[in-house]
C-alpha cells in the first residue's frame, strides 16, 4: 500500500514528473535584496570598523591639532575646512584600504561563491557593492570633515577670520567625493585582482607614485611638459586645491578644480566598466 499523496506533488503513474511547491512566499530577487545583503556584511567585519574608525581618528585628530596651532589671521588666507585636509592625505588610505576588502575578503574565504549561487546576477551584486560602499564612505569622509571645519570656525570665530564664502565648503565637501572616488576604484581594482595585498599596492602606488615619476620626468627638458603635467595632475594636488591651497608647487596657480574631477571620473569609470565585464565572464 502507498501513502498519500503530498499536496502539489504527481506521481509518476500519472505520467507526470513530481515537484514541489512552496507554501512560503518566493519573490523573486533584486536590487533591494543586494543592497541589504551587502549592508550586512559591511557592518559585521572588524575590517570595516577599524578602517573607517582610523579615518576618523586620522582626520578629526589631525585636524583639530592643526586648528590648535593656528590663529584666527591664518584663515584669512585659507578655507576653515583645510585643517581636515592634512588628515585627510594620510586617512585616504583607510578609504581604499576598504574599498579593496569589501570584494577581497570574500574571494580569500570564499563565501563569493554562496553569494554568486544565492544571486546568480552578479551585475546586481557588484552595483550593490558600490552602492554601500560609496554612500557609507562619502558619509564618515564628509562627517569627518565638516566636523574639523566647524571646529575650526568656532574656536577661531569666522567673522573675525574674514567672510568665507560656500564655495570652500562645497570644495571640501567635492574633496570627499574625490577621496570616495579613490576608493571606488580601489573596489573595482579589488575586483579585477581579487587579491587584498596585491590590489592594495596598486591603489599606493596610483596615490603614491605620481609624484615622484613627475620629479624624475622634469629633469630632463624633452620629458619635462610630461612631468608637470603629471605633478599637476595627482590625488595629493587635488585634494589640497580642492580644500583651497591654490598656489602651486612651481608658485603658479594650478589647473581647475574640474580637471582633477574629470580625470578620477574617467580613471574609476574604466575600472568600474572593466570590473563588471570581468566578473561576469570569469569563473570565481
């Protein structure tokens, strides 16, 4: 004698192959679910806390020291939020140094493989990557900075210093961005590499290097235009035209503030283009 039948099940005397049906809801996956998905990994690593936490440090901390050793006459000549900068040059680090461990650290324990087999859409995973990444580090970079740059106004009395107009405070707030830039290309050269240490000592060396290959490039006449241009045209020049310091190197004025911005955009897009091609066509 046979059981009964489970509900939502044929047997195969019916000519029908046997299945189940769920009582429970089964919706269908999107972006929604990405999003929460990677929020939680984000918040539940340590990397995550002693990453932004050192930004912060970094950057208040800085900060506020400089705004200590300052007077009210200096900022006359430079923006309230420049003290945030010089925190900001060494804190731009932790920002990439994350952006690389939030792909990496996934290929080192291989739990990419269950996120690619529970959403198999892996354009939807990378594009929530960014997504958290992005907003919670333009969140702590702007935080971080506005905080300096109010203390830096208060103990130093903005009327009395001279009328600061937004545009410094919309240069700060672009100078965040530019850091979160930084390290969203850090995400999307994790991506590509899948290997922390590795992706990690390109990101150095695309902060790091330029400088010093400008200064070997200008002391040769033929390759010198290059080597301007190149110091002209890095992440520690921008940043620092960005928070308002526009005199150059050479004494002259530097180049816009647009041309930093084109350059990031057009350097992260490639790289954020060729993660998404490279992911979805590689094994993991």
């Amino acid at each position: 004698m046979t059981g009964p039948t489970p509900t939502g099940a044929t047997t195969a005397a019916e000519g029908q192959p046997q299945g189940y049906s769920s009582p429970l809801p089964t919706p269908r996956p999107h972006l929604g679910h990405a999003l929460a998905s990677e929020w939680t990994k984000l918040v539940s690593v340590r990397s995550t806390l002693w990453t932004l936490g050192s930004l912060v440090l970094t950057v208040v901390g800085i900060g506020l020291l400089f705004v200590a050793q300052t007077d009210s006459g200096d900022y006359v000549q430079i923006s309230f939020t420049t003290p945030a900068l010089f925190g900001l040059l060494v804190g731009q680090i932790a920002v990439m140094v994350l952006g690389v461990l939030t792909i990496t650290s996934e290929h080192a324990s291989g739990l990419v493989r269950t996120t690619f087999t529970a959403s198999p859409e892996r354009h939807r995973v990378l594009t929530a990557k960014y997504l958290v990444f992005s907003i919670t580090a333009f969140t702590v970079i702007a935080l971080s900075v506005f905080l300096v740059g109010m203390a830096a106004a208060l103990v130093h009395d903005g009327s009395a210093a001279g009328v600061h107009d937004l545009g410094e405070w919309f240069g700060a707030l672009v100078g965040s961005l530019y850091v979160t830039l930084l390290g969203v290309l850090a995400l999307a050269v994790g991506a590509l590499v899948r290997h922390s240490a590795g992706a990690i000592a390109v990101m150095l060396g695309v902060v790091t290097l330029p400088p010093v290959i400008g200064g070997m490039l200008s002391i040769w006449e033929a390759s010198a235009p290059l080597g301007k241009a190149i110091i002209e045209h890095n992440a520690p020049v921008a940043l620092m035209q960005l928070f308002g310091m526009k005199e150059g190197a050479s004494g002259g004025p530097t180049p816009s503030n647009l041309s930093h911005m084109v350059i990031i955009l057009l350097v992260t897009g490639g790289a954020v283009a060729a993660s998404y091609a490279t992911v979805a066509r590689r094994d993991v």
